[in-house]
C-alpha cells in the first residue's frame, strides 16, 4: 500500500513493539439484542447504538489511536426488514448532520468505504460532503464501513486489476500483494492491528477480510449500547499482552514458534 502504510499485512518496525494499537476496527454487533434484553424495540437499541459510537470516538481520540473503523452497515444488512434498514438510514443521516461540525473541529478526518451505487443520491451526496469537509483534518482518521462488504470489496479490487490489465496499465506479472492492496477502498490507511467484536459473537462476518491478514482480534461479552472507555481500554490491555509474529518467531523463541 502506500507510503507509512502495512504491505502485505505486515507493519512498520516502529508499531510492532509499541503496546498502543495505530488502526482499531471495531464489529458493532448486538444492538436488537440488547434492546431485547430491555423490552424495548430494535430501533431503541440502535438509538442506543449510536451514543457508543459517540463514547467510542472520544475514547479513541484520547487513547491515542491514530485510525478507528466502524463496521456501520453491511452488505448483508440489506435482508432486514425494509422498516428497520430505512430507521438505520435515518440515524446515519441524523449522526452526520448532527455531529459531523463537532467532530471537523476536533480535527477528526471521516473517511467513508463500501460501495455508493445503488445509496439515495442524498445518502451519497451527505457522505462525500463529509468527506470533503474533513479532508484536512490531522486528528484521528474515522472510518465508517458503509454498505460495506470484505468479498465485494475483494472482488472490486479484483476487476480493477483485470481492467488495469485489459488497458495495457498493468503487466500480469506485476500483480503481487501490493498492487492488489493498492484497489482496494482506502489503500492509504494502514491495516487494522486489532479488531473487537462486542456481543460475544467471534466471527468477521464479512469485515475487512484482506486487511485483517495479521489483526489481533479481541471478543468482549458487552452488547455494542454497552460499550465505555473502560471496555474499550481492556480490549487494548489484552491487545498489549499479546506477542505479534506476523508469521515468523520473536528474538529466542523456537522454530515451532512461527507456525503460532
């Protein structure tokens, strides 16, 4: 990928020992349950779903994460019921309109991937005014996976080269990690070096399925409505205790080493 960027799954020298996390991914999973819990509607556990994003960013920003991606609407998602994807659209439009002001002056950067085709012009037009305004901004880089999928993404990436390829722009020869990675929809940020999942669920369900080669990934029990600072502090606290190889062996270790 690109310049201060992971290539082929692997980080820079500096990250690999430091116990601070540069790109956190988190899958926000749990909200209907969570309201279910409560003898509340799905729509209250969303609601409820976007003040831990709120918690989540401020969290991010003083915990000193450069890059924290937000898996906020699946492909998948559009097989819920027509009712509930439409409240889904409306709390993004409400968050955007709300919030995007307050977060252009804490020098955050939003950044939006998944796929725009097929969104409501307004939808469109909202996500790259966001884009547009924030643009500058050097503060921790906000990444909302939208109408976002791993294996859409993969086969994007995948027909761009094929195109690049038919045009004369590229040799098949020349295809490695790095010119795949570099189609993908933001090859300028660095992989995630860990990913949380709330709900217990321990699966990625689609989610940054390339970039996640060499994650760290960390399970909490909390429902996504639930999460806090202090959750996401443990997560990193658990991130920290563990060892990265990233395929090979740490200074001493043994050869069997390299296949954990």
């Amino acid at each position: 990928m690109g310049d201060g960027m992971n290539k082929g799954g692997n980080t820079s020298t500096a990250r690999e020992t430091s116990r601070i996390p540069r790109h956190v991914a988190i899958i926000m999973d749990g909200n209907g349950r969570w309201a279910k819990a409560r003898g509340l509607p799905r729509s209250a556990g969303h609601r409820a779903g976007v003040e831990a994003v709120r918690r989540a960013v401020r969290a991010a920003e003083g915990l000193g994460i450069e890059v924290l991606t937000l898996y906020a609407f699946s492909a998948e998602n559009w097989s819920r019921p027509r009712k509930e994807v439409a409240f889904l659209f409306s709390l993004l439009r409400r968050f955007m309109h709300r919030n995007v002001a307050e977060l252009h002056a804490r020098n955050v950067r939003i950044r939006i991937i998944g796929e725009r085709e097929g969104l409501d012009k307004d939808i469109v037009r909202l996500l790259d005014d966001c884009e547009t305004l924030t643009a500058a901004n050097t503060g921790l880089t906000l990444v909302f996976a939208f109408n976002y999928g791993g294996r859409q993404e993969i086969v994007a990436a995948a027909r761009r080269l094929a195109e690049d390829v038919r045009a004369g722009r590229l040799n098949p020869e020349e295809i490695d990690a790095d010119a795949f990675s570099r189609r993908l929809y933001a090859p300028d940020l660095p992989d995630p070096d860990l990913v949380i999942r709330t709900s217990n669920e321990q699966r990625l369900s689609n989610f940054l399925l390339w970039q996640a080669a060499y994650a760290e990934f960390v399970f909490v029990e909390e429902y996504w409505p639930d999460f806090t600072e202090e959750t996401f502090k443990k997560a990193l606290a658990e991130y920290a205790a563990r060892e990265r190889r990233f395929g090979g062996i740490l200074d001493g270790g043994d050869a069997a080493s390299a296949s954990r």
